[in-house]
C-alpha cells in the first residue's frame, strides 16, 4: 500500500475532493495546514507572509492505483495565472510505502 500526500493551494481543495470522489477514491484525510515552499512566504506590500494557508490531503491505497490517483490530484490541482498552467505554490504529491494499516473498530490488519 501506498500514502499519498498532496500539500495544495485551499481554493483547489473542493474541487480536487470532488474528482477524487467521482473517481471512486472516498476515503481522503484533509487537513488546513500552514506552511511555506520554495518562495519562502509571500510579500505583498510591506507585509511579510512566513506561513502560507495550504491544505493537506492524504489517501491511502493499493501500490496499483497510484498511477490513477496522482492525475487527478495533479491536474485538479494547478492553478492559471497570465494563460500558463500551474504556478509557484500549487503544492507538491508525496507517494510513501505504508508498512502496515489496522482497523481500530475490530483489529483487522489491512493489507
């Protein structure tokens, strides 16, 4: 099995909740987080920025079913500024081995 977290801007998260819901994946775990990338904060005027508002979203699933998941989240994702698709801080998809997964209700172990 595979975690992937996807780190996006907050005004693209319904939008990418709902693909991923349309294309079958239901069970997301979605976070408000703070943070900052690359561009280290943001300046506007005389006011610095160091944590940037971003949400986390983080699906686990089978090793197979990254190559269907990580698209929808990409291309869900990007945003457009002056006609270019994707900007500085559209986020970044972290794919991660998940050792194992137990079910707390019951003690099952998901493989």
């Amino acid at each position: 099995m595979k975690s992937v977290k996807a780190i996006i801007r907050p005004e693209k998260v319904f939008e990418v909740m709902e693909k991923l819901s349309d294309a079958g994946f239901h069970a997301v775990t979605r976070m408000t987080i703070l943070g900052r990338g690359k561009q280290r904060g943001l300046k506007v005027g005389n006011v610095y920025y160091d944590e940037i508002p971003k949400e986390l979203i983080e699906i686990v699933v089978e090793d197979g079913e990254v190559d269907k998941l990580v698209p929808i989240i990409e291309n869900n994702a990007k945003t457009m500024t002056d006609g270019k698709l994707g900007t500085h801080g559209d986020g970044k998809i972290f794919i991660m081995d998940v050792e194992r997964a137990i079910t707390i209700s019951s003690g099952e172990e998901v493989l």
